[in-house]
C-alpha cells in the first residue's frame, strides 16, 4: 500500500452545521425518550414530534440480528466470517484497491491491510466513533471521524453521512461544498447538541444498542458501513490500522493514529461491563440465571453478553415443531394436566431478566382462557389476529421462545439454523425429550 502522508487532523467548525440549517435541531436523538438512550453526554437532546415515544423506527438504531461470528458463515450484522468473504476481494471493498489479499478480523469485519492501493487513489474511509464523547474536546458531544488512507487529496463536497441507510434528509449531515481532505489527514465531526448549540451530523450514535453508520457519495452509493454496537463504542470503536483495518474497541485518538483497547470485549476475560468474555463465564450457569432453567448449556455472545440459547427446562408443555416457511408454530401439552396458558408470551425476542412484554413490539400475549389440554396440540400462525403470532420465523435461523412474563420464566425455547426450518423442524420423538430434528415431515397438529 502507498504509504499515506503525515497525519493531519482536521476538525469541522460549528459554523459549518449551522450553514446547513437548522433543520437539524429538529431531528430526534437514537433515543426514543428523548434523552440519549441513557447517554446524558453524547447525544442530541429532543424528540421529534412526528414519531411515537415508542416507535423503534424513530430512532437510527438497527434492529437487524446480528450473525454468529466465528462460525465460518457470512450472516446479518457480518461482513465477513473466517474464511467467508461473501465472494469480496479487495476491489470490491473499495475502487482505489487494484490487487492484493482481503481477509477477515476477529469482529467479522473486512481487514484490508494487506490490499494494495493504487499510488493516485484516495482511500476515505469510516475511522473511527465513540458513543459517548470525545474526552479531550470539552464538548459533551458523539464523533465520528473520517480519514483518507491513500495517497493523494479527496473532495468529498456533497457526501453524505447518517445513522440511516436510506439517507433521509433530517437524519444525514451532508459535507458542505469545496471540502477537501488530504492523504494521511484525519476529519472529526461530532453530534449537533441543540442546548450547547455546536456540533455538525444531525444524529446521535446509541450508547446501549445496535446501529449501522453509513458514508455515501454524493448520489447516495454507500462508500463505506459499519454495523456498531453503542456499547462497545462507549470509548471507541475504531479501524486498526487505519483506512483499511478490521474494527474493533478502541483507546480514543480522535484526530490520530487508531490504537486497539488494552482491555476489551474478545479478550476471554470480564471487564465492566462485561457478564461474561469468550469462555471466561464468571461461573454463570442456565440455572443460575433464575429464567426457569433446569440445564443445558450457557453461552456467551461476541458482544460479551451471556447467551441462554442452548439452556433447557423440564417443562412438558414444549414447543414442538416450526415451519420457516409457513411460519407456523406447534405447542403440545406432554403432561397428564391441563395448561393455562393465559397471560403467557411467544416471542422470538430475548428473554432475560430485563423483558418486558410491554416493550416487545412483535410478541403474542395469549388471551384469557387460553388452555391446552393433556396430550393436545395448538398451532399457532403468523398474523395480526388473535391468536397469531406478528413476527415471523427466519428461514435463516431464528430462536423462539415460549415463556411467562412473571419472573419471567422461560417455558421452552428452540434456536435452529440456517435452513433447518425450512419444511419442518420438530421435536423426535414427539414431546417432551425429543431432540430437536431438521427436515422432519411437516405434522402440524399431529404427532411428528
């Protein structure tokens, strides 16, 4: 790669948002209450008056899944996964690359270090985000900063940046006419703070959830993307090396040089506010979580998060078969007793010690006098009636999970995998203690 310029750092003035408009005050936070998903510092204050306090698209937070990295597959939320490059190569990742070996990070995002850069390209860039703010700037503002990798100047006049991958006018800060950023130099911006009255993109990056940070050119063709988690970019997360590296948690060097975290999520060991790190599992167990669980095996997320997809129960009230394609879903009662179901949810949202049925948009509350008798079944299909479910089964995988509310307490739960549920994918032999089967013959409401 052509070796870039010395670092430059170019910080946006206050005065340029304003020259943009004030259209940005008006824009609401990634905050649904208005008040920086808990995020007292980094991000815009305000709501916006045309969207409900409770709507989880009035906000720039990406509610895609994010993929199981590290399983050599390419899925939601990755870019890339070990050996899966999702038939990129470097090219692909950017024009300005005429050759070389793409490769893919710990965080399955694209590592394009060893791509080899043509002499007369730019290379700009993504660099790096805090979801909190930049300590030494004095402002209590979010950042995100761009860098140009290559070797000669960019005029990015009229790109675009924004929290949507749509680009809607009120959420994307557009780069003002005649700006230029040189090879080697660093371009800060940060979030418009409407009480502070300084700042520049007219969006604030989520502390606590899941979002994706677009750059576009000035027709709208996304450059570059990355898919963040708020959390992990409390301090920074950034590109290592810069321009062309893999992301990861960063010390904050807005304006310089990227440093990777000397303590991290991905380092196999708990740190605040970690609940567990690769197989450091701080001694957590299924039935240690108080969900309802009687075994089975407890796992942990790549973003540092105790994962309960493979915890069991005893219950004999299972969920017994799913459809990916229908969308169906089968209930049997294995038990000697009838079952109220009353009150009780399905849902394919996560169930932890946190949920609230209240703010799980896309679940089904059975009604009063819901009940299953001894050795009966219930069919449950996708819709927005009663007595349907709203979300849907993913032909790619999905966990769903059946549970009461109160505690909350897991009934049953099943994750299965991509193409698993396709046709049928169902508990053998029938009910409780049956291994969960794929490619069954589809038996709605009957034995499998």
């Amino acid at each position: 790669m052509n070796a870039p310029n010395r670092p430059r750092s170019l910080t946006v003035s206050t005065t340029l948002a304003l020259a943009l408009g004030l259209g940005f005050m008006a824009c609401s936070s990634d905050d649904p209450s208005g008040t920086g998903t808990g995020d007292t510092t980094g991000s815009p204050t305000g709501t916006d008056p045309t969207t409900s306090a409770t709507d989880p698209d009035s906000s720039g937070t990406d509610t895609t899944p994010v993929g199981d990295c590290g399983n050599d597959m390419v899925e939601d939320g990755e870019e890339c996964d070990g050996t899966d490059l999702d038939g990129k190569s470097c090219p692909d990742i950017d024009a300005g690359y005429v050759g070389g070996t793409l490769a893919c990070g710990a965080t399955c995002t694209f590592d394009a270090s060893a791509c080899e850069l043509s002499p007369d390209a730019a290379l700009v860039t993504l660099n790096e985000l805090t979801s909190e703010s930049v300590v030494a700037s004095g402002m209590s503002n979010d950042a995100i900063e761009i860098y140009n990798g290559g070797g000669v100047a960019a005029d990015i006049s009229g790109w675009q940046l924004s929290d949507d991958p749509t680009l809607p006018a009120a959420k994307t800060y557009v780069f003002p006419a005649g700006t230029m950023i040189d090879g080697g130099e660093f371009l800060v911006l940060y979030s418009f703070d409407m009480v502070a009255g300084n700042g520049d993109f007219p969006f604030g990056i989520d502390n606590a959830n899941t979002e994706t940070i677009s750059l576009a050119d000035a027709d709208g063709v996304i450059l570059d993307q990355v898919m963040v988690d708020g959390q992990k970019a409390r301090v920074s997360y950034c590109r290592v090396p810069d321009a062309s590296g893999p992301w990861f948690q960063c010390e904050q060097t807005f304006g310089a040089a990227n440093v990777e975290a000397a303590t991290a999520c991905g380092n196999d060991m708990i740190e605040d506010p970690e609940q567990c790190d690769g197989a450091d599992l701080g001694g957590a167990t299924c039935e240690g979580l108080g969900l309802g669980y009687s075994g089975g095996t407890i796992g942990c997320t790549l973003g540092c998060n105790l994962d309960a997809d493979d915890c069991t129960t005893d219950s004999e009230l299972v969920l017994n078969e799913l459809n990916a394609t229908s969308d169906d879903i089968e209930i049997f009662n294995g038990s000697d007793a009838e079952v109220d179901l009353s009150g009780w949810v399905l849902t394919d949202d996560k169930v932890d010690a946190d949920y609230d049925p209240a703010v799980d948009l896309a679940e089904l509350v059975f009604a009063p006098g819901t009940t299953l008798a001894p050795g009966d079944y219930l069919v449950v299909p996708v819709g927005l009636g009663p007595g349907q479910h709203p979300f849907g089964l993913g032909l790619a995988g999905d966990t769903v999970t059946l549970a009461d509310p109160a505690g909350p307490t897991v009934i049953d739960q099943v994750t299965y995998g991509d193409g698993d549920a396709t046709v049928s994918y169902c508990r053998q032999p029938n009910g409780p203690g049956g291994a969960w089967t794929a490619g069954c013959t589809a038996s709605m409401g009957a034995a499998n």
